[in-house]
C-alpha cells in the first residue's frame, strides 16, 4: 500500500472514530457535546422529541386513536405535533412495543445505517480521491447531520433516499420511500420526468402515495385538514431557530420598514415560493444538460430556499445534496470549488454556541433580545452556501444550452440508449482511485 493510501486510510478511521464518539455522546448523555451549539437543543423540549411524535402517532393508531391527535398517552414522555403521512406512523407501530428511549436508540442506529450506505455510495461514485475524501468527511462531521439525530428527525434519510435512487438498481423502491417518509422530495419529479428511465420512480412514488393515503384519509376526512394546513400552509416559526432565506427575508423587510410587504407576508411568500419552484422546474426540463443529479439537486434547493419552516437540522439534507453534485463528472474544477466551500459552511457549527450566552432553555426565543445583528449572524451562514449550491445548479443547467419546447418533450420521450455520463459518476480503475 502507497503511502498517500495509508494517509487516507488513517484520516478516515479518525473521522469515523470522531463521528462514532459524537453519536455516542448523543445517546448516553441528556446534554451531549453537541448542545451548547444549537437553538434546537436548548430551547426546545428535549432530545428525541421530534422521534417521539412519530413514536406518539403509532402508539395512538395502536390503541386505535388519530394519529394526528395532541393527547397524552402515559408512555411517551413528550413530543411535538405529528405531521407527516399516515403510512409513517403506520410504519413506526413496531417501535411502539419498545420503550420510548429504546425505540429512540434503535431510530438512531438506522439512521446511522442509511448514512454508512450513502457514504460507501459516495466514495464509489465521486471522482478524485482528494475531492472523495473532502465530501464524505464532511459528511461524517457534519452538525446539522448530530442536530437531526439528537432531535430524532428524518430529512436526512428522506433526501439521501432519494439520492440514492438515481444511483442504484431498482430505484423506483427508495424513491418511493423517500416521498413516503417526507413528500417535499416530489418537487424532484419534474427532472426525473424530463428523462424517459426516471419514469418509474415519479410513478411508483406517486402511486405509493395515493394507496398509502387515499385510503386511510376517505376512511378518516377529519384528519385531512390538519395534515394540510400543517404542510402546506405553515405559518410562524420565525425565531433563532429557523434558518431559511425566508427568515432572512422577514429580518430585511422588518429592517426596511416594509409596510406592504408585511401587511401581506403569506401571499408574498407564497408567490415567490411558486415563483422559484416553477421557475427551476422549467429550466431543469428544458436544459440540454440531463444530469438527473443536478435537476433534482436544483428543485429539492429551490424548496428549502422557500419553504417558510427551514430548521437548523434541515441543513443535513442540504448536505447531502452538496456531495451529490460531486458525483457528476461534466463537472469543473470553479463548481467543484463551490460546492466543496459550501458544504464545509454547512457542515461547520455555526455561530449560535457564540450569540445565545445565556442558554436558558426556559426562554422560548433568545433572539428577541439580541442586537440585531446577531440574529443576520446565526442564518447567514446557513442561508448563503444554500443559496450558492442552487445558483451553481441554475449555472450548470444554463451553460448546457436550453431546448424549445417541443425538442424537450421529445428528449422527455426518447428511450435511452444508455446512462448519460453526468448520472453514471465515476466508475474508477484502482489506478484512477489513486490520482
């Protein structure tokens, strides 16, 4: 073995025993390393909290109540609204015969699962050993990734589901979970419309949907209008602990004394939320450039760009996105620059440890008595290298060339004869593996 394999080697195993020492931490300790970092570990109700609403949901279908329902069950010991589909908290019944922690531990470790699956994914698929070893790095010490597990979410696992679809054989299956888990990852369909052998993977997820659903929401209409209205329509939410450019937009409009703007805050968003998306949707169908990676990463983006309620953990999908650009190989060294510095402001804890001296989980929302600048100070950093990854699609998809209509329906129609380059990644000799 050469000696820059022996480096390499070496640095992983210090990054796994890193990240291995962090999740650690997570699990056996009420406060772990990780919670003087984030507003969701002190300000919010404590770790797990968002497992356990899924956990409170199956135990409520289990004893044969509404999933959606705010009621107390002497089990859990405390949670946050259900808000997902009926088939999660279908799915999540099982955990129900553990205890709440036990069940919490075991959530873990399949996350930690799907992690270890998308980083052996990574390391086949993106070319350049540096640039390899940089993004599955990153990966393994990633903040938002240890916020999403301290808090028990699952946009990680919802994104890179359907990353992974696009890389593995039968991917229609992830794709589908993937949508089944979270459903923000549909806004990928209009990439995977705009090729031919993506087909199946809109429509098995699609049809997934509609069986899981349909069904269980005509047997129970009242419960419609809550999974609607919570999804859909978000409202609030503006506080430390969100980290959207739709965050950023209320700080400037409330700086700018933008009277207009605010009187109509949810018609204002909600335009430029439909704006954006359809805007992106369009361009990805009708680039020249049919790098499936690039349109879903481009559309999945723009929804975290808009989207009113972006927490911090969210970040963890955002991330993965970023790696996943690294796999096309049309790609140059500028874009590889990019997306690399942005995963890294990513990954990095941001300033919050700094900003929020008193940490008192008491208070609801310590930004209200921040100077205002503090409060620029804790998005920016997570709001700017989103923003960059998007812009960065938006360029690779225009320097491609656009097609007319027409030709692009076309395109949509044609069978393939094969992968194109930008979606096979990097098929790498053992001697390439080595550059």
């Amino acid at each position: 073995m050469r000696e820059p394999a022996v480096r390499v080697v070496v640095l992983r195993s210090v990054l796994v025993a890193a990240h291995l020492g962090i999740v650690s931490s997570i699990i056996l300790q009420e406060r772990p390393v990780i919670w003087p970092l984030h507003n969701d570990t002190i300000h919010r109700v404590g770790r797990g909290a968002d497992f356990y609403a899924v956990y409170h949901a199956g135990l409520n279908l289990r004893r044969g109540r509404n999933p959606y329902e705010n009621n107390r069950d002497g089990v859990t010991p405390y949670w946050y609204a259900f808000r997902y589909l009926p088939v999660v908290a279908i799915a999540a019944r099982p955990l129900t015969l553990l205890a709440p922690r036990a069940a919490y531990i075991v959530w873990i470790l399949l996350i930690e699962a799907f992690l270890a699956l998308l980083l052996a994914t990574l390391w086949r698929r993106i070319p350049g050993r540096g640039v390899r070893l940089a993004a599955t790095g990153m990966l393994l010490i990633n903040s938002p990734y240890f916020l999403e597990l301290y808090m028990g979410q699952f946009t990680f696992v919802s994104v890179a589901l359907c990353c992974l679809a696009l890389w593995l054989p039968a991917g229609q299956v992830p794709f589908s979970a993937s949508v089944l888990l979270k459903p923000l990852t549909l806004v990928a369909l209009p990439s995977l419309a705009s090729q031919r052998r993506f087909w199946s993977h809109g429509g098995c997820a699609i049809l997934s949907v509609a069986l899981s659903s349909a069904p269980y929401f005509f047997l129970h209409p009242e419960q419609w209008p809550t999974f609607v209205t919570t999804n859909f329509t978000p409202r609030g939410g503006l506080d430390a602990g969100n980290y959207g450019l739709v965050r950023l937009w209320q700080l400037l409009v409330e700086d700018a004394n933008a009277s207009l703007v605010a009187r109509h805050w949810e018609s204002w968003v909600g335009s430029l939320r439909f704006a954006t998306l359809a805007a992106t949707a369009l361009l990805v169908f009708h680039s020249k450039g049919k790098s499936v990676v690039v349109g879903v990463s481009a559309l999945l983006l723009a929804h975290f760009l808009t989207y009113q309620h972006v927490w911090e953990h969210h970040m963890s999908g955002v991330c993965v996105l970023g790696a996943a650009l690294l796999t096309i190989r049309e790609r140059r060294k500028p874009f590889t620059l990019v997306v690399l510095f942005s995963l890294l402001l990513l990954s990095l804890p941001g300033p919050y440890g700094l900003l929020d001296s008193a940490k008192d989980p008491s208070v609801g929302d310590p930004s209200v008595l921040w100077p205002r600048y503090a409060s620029y100070a804790a998005v920016l950093p997570k709001v700017l290298p989103t923003v960059i990854l998007y812009l960065a699609c938006v360029i690779h998809l225009c320097g491609s060339g656009l097609m007319s209509p027409r030709d692009a329906v076309r395109s949509a129609l044609t069978k393939p004869t094969g992968h194109p380059p930008g979606d096979r990644g990097a098929r790498l000799d053992p001697g390439a593996r080595e550059r």
